[in-house]
C-alpha cells in the first residue's frame, strides 16, 4: 500500500475511531463511566510517554545521527516551550482536573475534567463552536505528527498513531459532554465532532507533500511530536491523578501507566 494510503487510513480511522469511541462512552451508566474513564487517563499517560521515549526520540536520533543529539534536545526543550504558550494563548486546551483555575470547572466523570473555558460559559452555542474550532486546529496537529512518522517508518506512524488515539479519547469525552451542555443535540454533537477529526487527514495529508520536500525536517517534526506527547502526558493529564491520592487508586494509576508503556513498547518491537 503506498504511504500516502497509511497516513490517509490512520489519520482518518484515529480521529473519527476516538470520537465514535467517546460518544459510545457517554452512553454508559454513569458510576461506570467514572470509574473507566480515569483509568483510560491512566493508560493514554503511559503511551504517550512510551510513543516519545521508546518510538519517536529514538527513530529520530537514528535519522540525524548522534552527532545531533545535543540539539534535538534542544528541539524537544522548544517544543515543550512552544506548547505552553500555546495553552497560555488558549489555542489549544487539555485540562484534566476537577478545578482548573484559569478556566472554571466542568465535570465529566470522577477526576478527569476536558474543557477550554469556563462553566458559566458553557452553556451558549459561542462556547460549542470554540472547542470544534480548538478541536480542529489540534487534529490538524495530530495529523502532522501521524504523518511525520510514517515518512519514517511505517511500524512508527502506526505506534504514533495508537498513542494519538490512545489520548484523544479521554479529550473527545470532554468535548462531546461539553457541546451537549452548550445546547448541540446529541446527533449534531456527533456530526461536527467527526467532522473536526477529519482535519487529521488534512494534516497528515498536507505534512506528506511538505516533509517529503523538506525531508530533512522530518526528524525534527519527530521531536517536536515528542514534546507534544511529553507535554499533553505531563501537564495536562497527570495532575488530574493527584486528585486521587489514595494508595488503592495511585497503585492502579501506575499500573495502567506502566501497561500503556508496555504496550507502545511491545507494539514497537514487534512491528519491528
């Protein structure tokens, strides 16, 4: 199958798989949704640091050779820089707690929070059209980094891409909950919402013809994607686990987090 075929299938099935996902989710009984749906932050926070320490950094390092390591490290510092700023400008928003205090407070099910502004806000259809047009600009990104990995190597776009899903669905839970809230009925929810995911194939689509022009930036995109997952892993969603301190669910948090390593790992290796 040609490359551009892989990216196009995997940006398409991981963003539209994550949001059929997460609207199949909130059809759940709602004392089981708040006791998954933590779980799933748990496991989406090992493979997002398993896809950037065990997949990304490395097959970038390989494609610039040792001599680069110092400045790919520098590359990875900006990025984590760059995806700060950009929370700080509010173009893009993870919140994962049950009070942000720069955005208010929207509960979604036990300690895991997604939402980009305030709950007083939230009620209008301006907020709805907010996160679809945060949601997009975010897929885009996701689509980039897909695509950037399978101009690699074929085994890391599809690792990518289970780390991608792996963390959208968590998001996608909040948004859905969110345009609910702002008046979208349920269909029209899941509608724009699938259609927002769609902008990972026009990411992943786009960065195919520009990488593979500028083919020596693909690396660097590798670590920039690395920032990405290290940031979205370390900001945003384990501070959302401190709000359960008790030894009972920080021991299950581990566990989920080690097994989402493994899993990246495993899947690494063998595909491999």
């Amino acid at each position: 199958m040609p490359l551009l075929a892989w990216i196009i299938v995997f940006t398409a099935v991981g963003g539209v798989l994550s949001v059929l996902m997460a609207s199949v989710f909130l059809l759940l009984p709602q004392g089981f949704r708040a006791r998954l749906l933590p779980a799933l932050v748990s496991f989406a926070i090992g493979a997002l640091l398993g896809a950037a320490f065990l997949a990304l950094l490395p097959d970038a390092i390989i494609e610039v050779g040792t001599e680069q390591i110092h400045f790919m490290g520098i590359v990875v510092l900006l990025g984590l820089l760059a995806f700060f700023l950009l929370e700080k400008m509010i173009i893009w928003r993870h919140c994962h707690s049950h009070d942000c205090e720069v955005h208010g407070s929207t509960s979604v099910a036990g300690d895991v929070t997604v939402h980009f502004i305030s709950i007083e806000q939230a009620q209008t259809k301006a907020t709805g059209n907010l996160i679809l047009i945060g949601d997009g600009i975010h897929n885009l990104l996701d689509g980039v980094l897909i695509a950037a990995a399978f101009l690699t190597d074929i085994h890391l776009g599809i690792v990518t891409s289970v780390a991608v899903i792996a963390h959208e669905i968590p998001q996608e839970v909040g948004d859905f909950a969110i345009l609910l809230q702002s008046g979208f009925s349920r269909a029209k929810a899941l509608l724009y919402n699938v259609l927002t995911s769609l902008t990972t194939v026009i990411g992943g689509v786009a960065a195919y013809f520009a990488l593979a022009v500028v083919e020596g930036m693909v690396p660097y995109v590798l670590a920039v994607a690395a920032s990405s997952f290290i940031y979205i892993a370390v900001a945003d969603l384990i501070p959302g686990l401190h709000k359960r301190p008790e030894f009972s669910a920080t021991a299950q948090q581990v566990a989920l987090i080690i097994l989402g390593v493994v899993v990246i790992y495993v899947a690494h290796s063998t595909l491999h």
